[in-house]
C-alpha cells in the first residue's frame, strides 16, 4: 500500500530513522498532487515550495514527531519508510549501532551487529529497498555496490550528525584542507604505492571520478538542512575547494547511491569500491582531520533564519 497524506512513517534524518507523519505529497507523474487543508497560520509555508532537485520525482513533506514543526521537511523516497513491524526493527538496529560506534572511540569495539534493511514484498512500493524506476531518481535500477564504513568512520559520521542537527554547528568555511587536497595528497601518497600502469591509471580515474561527484552531489545530497544557508554564501565556488574532511566522508558512504544512478559496468564497480576501501583507511588514520575545533556555534539569528523560524 503506498504512502499517503497523513499516515504514520518513518523517515532517516542523518544515520537513524524517526517516527513522522507526512503533511503533504508531491508526485510530478500526477497533475492534481494530493494536499492536506492548510493551516490558517500558514505554518507549512515551506510544503508550497518543493526543493528543486526533489521535484521531477515523488517526495513527502513530513513532520517528525516530537520535533518543532521548523524541522518539518521535504524527503524523497530513499529517506522514507513505511511505519511497519519490520522497519521498527530497523529503527532499533540502527540504533543500536550507532550506540556501538560511540563506544568504538573508547575502547575496542565489539563485532559490529549486522543490520539488514527488510525487503519490501511488493517491489514497487515507495521506499522499497529494491531498486525501481519508478521510486523516482534516487531508485534507479543501475549496478549496486556495497561500501564498508569502519566502525571509528561511523562514529565520525553519527557525531558530526549530532553537532550539526542537536548542537546547532557549522563546520567552519572553507576549511583546511579542502576535499581537492585532501583527494591530492591521497593520490600522491597511493600512485607511491601503484607499480602497475593499469592501476595507476584506475587511481588517477578514481581520484578526478570523485572530485567531479563531490561538485554535483554536495547541494543535493550532502548537506543537512541547518548547512543549506551557509551553502548559499559559497554557491559560486567549485565545493571541492571549500569542504573539507567529513563532507568527503559524507560522500563515500553515499557512493553505493550515486553509483545505481549510473551505466557503469561490474569491472568500473569494482575500481570503486576497491580504491573506496583504500581511501576510507587512509582517512581512518589521518582523526586529526576529524576534530571537533573544525566546528562553529551559531547565533540565534543563523538558526532562526536557517530553520525558518
């Protein structure tokens, strides 16, 4: 059954999943879009503006429970699921993994539960974890890889997540180093290793591959909305020489996504995730590029205009 107007979900924001209830639809495959009455206090404002990179495929305006309606946002179809037995499971599980990639920190980590989204028994349905063209742009039946996030890089992810969405941070702009020269200093330091000039050619493939993801992608899958604002201040620079360290990681653990949107064939996927893996371990041992000085507080004036209060 799909997805409507006011019925119960549960929807990601960062690396977990949260109950909420979804305000408004927006399908672009349907002329007469089905709309909620709208509150006399025009307190869903935002739900008449469908963000641009949301709007040629089918997307939800939802509220979170238990948050201020300011939080309230539009989320496509690979953020929401529906509000099932299964997927409550899920919701534990991811929560109980992110519990383990705090405590990573502190001491060896236990064997990292394995966590298994539960598949969809009808494979059209919204937010199937089958791929599906109809699902919109970010389900797309295009090849699948599979990434490894060590247990530490998951806990950079779930605390940088914490200091952008609950502490009300900024990474600070543009930082030092920037993705271009950390991607730089990558290449020079694994084309040391390479002997083979098949290899090193894969490496120098891979290294301007990404580049040129990180400048498509940043705006539309990579920043949290609290960084939408601070974003617009750099909008005219290239976002590989202006990001920095964890918005890189951000993209390396969204790259099975980016990569179904793609031709590329088994041998390309497999580049990919081997020169992934070689990448994701140079960053593990480089956790000074990780530190919490890297972010700034923010005024009341930033958060009220940057959550739309």
């Amino acid at each position: 059954m799909p997805l409507e107007v006011e019925e119960k979900c549960l929807a990601f924001h960062g690396p977990l999943l949260y109950a909420a209830k979804i305000l408004k639809l927006h399908d672009p495959d349907t002329p007469d879009n089905e709309e909620p009455e709208k509150p006399e206090n025009n307190e869903h404002n935002e739900a008449d503006q469908v963000p641009a990179n949301l709007k040629d495929q089918k997307c939800f305006y939802i509220h979170y429970r238990g948050w201020k309606s300011s939080w309230d946002e539009w989320v496509g179809l690979d953020r929401i699921r529906e509000y099932t037995d299964e997927n409550l499971e899920f919701k534990r599980q991811l929560v109980e993994q992110a519990k383990d990639a705090r405590q990573a920190k502190k001491k060896a980590p236990a064997k990292p539960r394995k966590i298994v989204e539960p598949r969809k028994r009808n494979k059209n349905q919204p937010g199937s974890s089958v791929p599906d063209e109809s699902a919109g742009s970010v389900q797309h039946q295009g090849p699948r890889i599979v990434i490894h996030i060590s247990q530490p890089l998951k806990a950079v992810l779930v605390d940088d997540w914490e200091r952008i969405t609950k502490d009300k941070k900024l990474v600070h702009l543009p930082c030092e180093p920037t993705v271009a020269q950390l991607i730089d200093e990558y290449y020079k330091a694994a084309s040391a290793q390479e002997t083979s000039p098949v290899t090193q050619s894969q490496l120098q493939e891979y290294c301007s591959g990404l580049k040129l993801y990180f400048d498509h992608s940043l705006a539309v899958m990579l920043l949290y909305r609290f960084e939408r604002m601070q974003y617009a201040d750099h909008v005219q620079e290239s976002a590989t020489t202006v990001y920095g360290a964890i918005h890189l990681l951000r993209l390396l653990s969204s790259l099975p996504e980016l990569v179904s949107l793609t031709s590329m064939d088994e041998a390309g996927c497999d580049v990919v995730v081997q020169q992934t893996d070689k990448l994701l371990k140079w960053l593990e041992n480089k956790s000074e590029l990780f530190n919490e000085n890297t972010y700034v507080n923010t005024g009341s004036q930033y958060e009220g205009m940057a959550l739309g209060l």
